[in-house]
C-alpha cells in the first residue's frame, strides 16, 4: 500500500509486553459469584534449553506459579495472578479477591488456604470461607476467639459431627473439580510452559491466555449428562 509506519522490531514488542494492559470482557455478575481457588505450576523455558536438550545437560528447571479463582456456575477465571514457584498457594488469594469487583457469595479452596490470611481476607468480604482443614487440626478454645478462628471451629465441628466425607459433600467441596477442570483446559489449549521470558512479561502473557479462555468459555460449555 506504499504507506510510511513505524514497525517496531520484536525487541520493543516483548519490552512492551510488561505494561500491556489486558482488559476483561467479563459482564458484570447478577447474582453474587462462588469463587474457587486453585493453582498450578507453569514451566519457563529459558535460553539454555536447547543445550539441555541436544547435551543431555541437567539443570533446575524455572517454574512459575499460575494462581486462579473460577467463577463455580459460569466457569470463567474472575482472577489471576502469577507468581514465583517458592510462593505459597495461599499468598496471592487477598489480590486475588481485590480483582473480582462483584459480590461474592462463597470461597472455596483445598488444604492449602486453611490460613488465617485467607480466612480473615474472605471474611472482610463478606463472605463465608470453606478451606479444607487440616487432618490434625484442633478446635481453638478460648474466652474470646477471633472471628477467623469461630468461622474455622464451626468447620470443624461439622466435620466431627458429619464425617469428612459428608462434610466435602454438604459443604461444597467437591466442587473444587471446577478449577482442576480450569487448569486441565487451560493447558490442553496454550501447553503447560510459558514463552516470555520476565515476570512482567509472563504475567501479561498469562492474563492474555485467560482472557482467551474465558471467551471460549462464553461462547459455550459441554453439557454433561450421567449415562446409567
């Protein structure tokens, strides 16, 4: 077309990409929002890869930490962050919860977020916490316990009088399988690595692919029926 533009090279493209501003095209929520927390592992592949392959040289692989929190009846991701591998599953869950503007009805996660940061960020919005506790888990006895702590007896005291088992069931638990069911998809379609190469960058590159998803998420969902 003979038109003079300024074409910038894949350098300034990938510095670019760290202050990339992804927007979501999530409509607003009728109805307060189940969120369930979970997380995975993503694998950075760096310059000297192709020397590991071709050498048969060993060395520690880089992870990144993908963090999600998934919408329980329309299956979109309302939050993310990514984070370094040696950070705790249970550390991004307040951001996590400052992304999603609409009101939240439930919070629900596996054994990792049974902290007294998640209970107390869950409880400041309002909303009832359900972390799976841990096994060796003991009621907190004292004159005056924190609300964090009445909110984590109550589980417990349910689940003496119910059965782990039943409990998972009643509580909602079990649906937990929503966000490993998020994960699986979020892999089957972009691989389990990540090509940027900073944080910045990767996490830009992350929110892109959510973004992604959850378009694909919205223009439809396999209906499953149980064949008896």
């Amino acid at each position: 077309m003979r038109l003079t533009l300024p074409i910038p090279d894949y350098s300034t493209v990938s510095r670019r990409q760290g202050v990339l501003s992804v927007r979501s095209a999530l409509p607003p929520s009728r109805s307060p929002r189940h969120i369930i927390i979970d997380a995975t592992g993503l694998k950075v592949y760096g310059a000297g890869e192709w020397r590991i392959y071709k050498h048969r040289v060993s060395r520690r692989r880089t992870w990144r930490k993908l963090h999600l929190g998934v919408d329980e009846r329309t299956k979109e991701i309302v939050a993310m962050e990514l984070t370094g591998s040696r950070v705790h599953d249970s550390q991004p869950l307040p951001t996590l919860l400052v992304q999603i503007p609409d009101p939240i009805a439930h919070v629900s996660g596996d054994g990792a977020y049974d902290t007294r940061a998640c209970y107390e960020a869950v409880l400041k919005r309002g909303a009832p916490p359900t972390f799976v506790p841990r096994r060796t888990a003991n009621l907190y006895c004292a004159a005056t316990p924190p609300a964090w702590r009445v909110t984590r007896n109550g589980i417990l005291q349910q689940i003496e009088a119910q059965g782990r088992s039943t409990w998972r069931v009643r509580s909602g638990c079990t649906r937990q399988s929503i966000a490993g069911n998020t994960m699986f998809r979020f892999k089957a379609l972009f691989g389990g690595r990540l090509w940027a190469r900073g944080l910045a960058t990767q996490h830009t590159e992350a929110r892109i692919k959510c973004a992604v998803l959850n378009r694909m998420t919205q223009l439809g969902m396999p209906e499953t029926v149980r064949d008896f």
